[in-house]
C-alpha cells in the first residue's frame, strides 16, 4: 500500500533533485493543485528561508523539509520552531553531512562510544561559502552525533577555517579547508584505549561512509547504509506522516542554537 502525497517548492530545482529519490519510496506523489498548499513543502536553505518556511507552513502543509539550511537570524528559526510544534508540522533538515545515513543510522552507538573519548578532531575539504558556514557545517556534524559544542575561538588562515572549543570535558577542534581533493568530513575521537574514525563524502550519493572503531582487541569497521541523506529524509518524512507522528521541532531549536554561538565568536 502507497502513501498519496502532495509536494511543493519554492525552487523548481529541489523537486527535479528529489523526483528519482520520491520514486525509490513507497509513495506516490503529485505537485500541489495551484492555490493549493502541499502536503510536504521543500525549502531550499539559503537567504532568508525561515521566513519562506512560514510562509509554507501558514498556507497549511503537514510537513517541512528544509534542505541545505544555511546562517541566519537565530530568533527566526526559533519562531519557526514555535509555529510548526503549534500548527503539528512534521520538521526535517536535510545537511550534507550531519544528514548522513550512515552516521544517522549509527547515531545511538556512536554516543555511547563518545562518552568514554577525551578528544575529538574533525576536519573537512570542500566548498564553503564563508567562516561561519564552514563552521557549522562542522558543528552540525557533531551535534549529529549528540554533541553539544561550546565554542571558544573561531578563525581563518588563508583558505582554512578553524574551530576550538567543548563538549562537557571533551576537547574540540576542527579545520574546515577550501578544495576538491579528497573531499568531505573525517572525525577522530580519541579515548582511553580506543578510536572511533568515521569518514563521511557529503557529496549526495547513496555511496556509504566509512565508521570504524579501533581498541586493543583490534579494529571493527560498522556496516554502512546505501542511502542518500535526501532519501533518508524523505524516508522519515514519509514514515511520520504515515503514523500521524508528534509535531517535534528540537532540531530546529539546536540548529538555531549552533548559528548564534557562531554569531557570537
């Protein structure tokens, strides 16, 4: 049995993007009748996109999809937060890397392997589009992994941004590299007689990261999922509609949380 759904966006390029994602589900979809609301509203995440997710959620969908959300006013993605918990909108990001299935799959292990590490190290190449970008994108990773990072200094050196801070009495540091090669996110966590290593693309692919931890009885590599953060997404979408899930916006309330501390460095 299929789930009939309705979607809409506010940039024609994001419904072409997700169209042989929607096909791999078991769903079957239409754009919205014009004047009509979509069941599902997909924002891109640049510009000014808590106010374009309002204004999607006040014409009535039952579900958000925010994709690539980008630095913004905090205050506005917690008003977001607000109305989409009143009017029972069911809220999903979709980030590169923090969006990852692998690492989402994993995310309850991996945090328990987290509380015995002292330190955690991540870097990342790619594109980025400033300072705060890079640096979000790497503390939304962490937060991914149910770390909530106190940062106390944020800078740049050349084409390399960099980030020092805590997570509880656990040392943070990251480099955020503009380029090509090699590109995407590895993290070391470092512990008493273990490594936790976890290497994620963040190039859209279905293609999975890599997750392994190394301890004195040698080193395990976790499975990894053949999918898609887009596909991951719309999969929990999809499953919250189906069972009328509780409207839950928190992560909208941390994202918003990251963006200001990177706003106060």
């Amino acid at each position: 049995m299929t789930t009939a759904l309705t979607v809409g966006s506010d940039d024609p390029a994001l419904l072409s993007r997700f169209g042989r994602t929607l096909a791999s589900l078991p769903v079957s979809y239409a754009g919205a009748e014009p004047g009509t609301a979509p069941q599902v509203a997909v924002v891109s995440g640049d510009r000014d996109w808590p106010q374009r997710a309002t204004d999607a959620i006040e014409r009535g969908c039952k579900a958000l999809i925010v994709v690539d959300p980008g630095m913004t006013a905090p205050e506005a993605i917690v008003a977001l937060a607000d109305l989409a918990e009143r009017q029972g909108v069911i809220v999903e990001l979709v980030e590169r890397f923090a969006g990852d299935a692998t690492l989402v799959h994993h995310r309850r292990e991996l945090a328990q392997h987290l509380v015995a590490v002292s330190t955690i190290l991540i870097t990342q190449i790619g594109a980025f589009a400033d300072q705060a970008s890079a640096a979000l994108d790497m503390l939304r990773t962490l937060r991914g992994l149910g770390q909530s990072v106190t940062l106390d200094r944020l800078w740049t050196t050349g084409q390399t941004v960099g980030i020092r801070g805590t997570a509880g009495a656990m040392l943070i540091e990251g480099l955020a590299t503009a380029g090509t090669a090699a590109a995407g996110q590895r993290l070391q966590a470092l512990g008493f007689g273990r490594t936790l290593s976890m290497t994620l693309h963040g190039d859209g692919s279905a293609g999975p990261s890599d997750i392994r931890i190394a301890n004195m009885k040698g080193e395990r590599k976790w499975p990894g999922v053949y999918q898609s953060a887009d596909r991951a997404a719309w999969r929990r979408v999809v499953d919250a509609l189906a069972i009328h899930a509780s409207a839950d916006a928190t992560v909208l309330r941390h994202l918003a949380d990251d963006i200001a501390m990177i706003g106060r460095l």
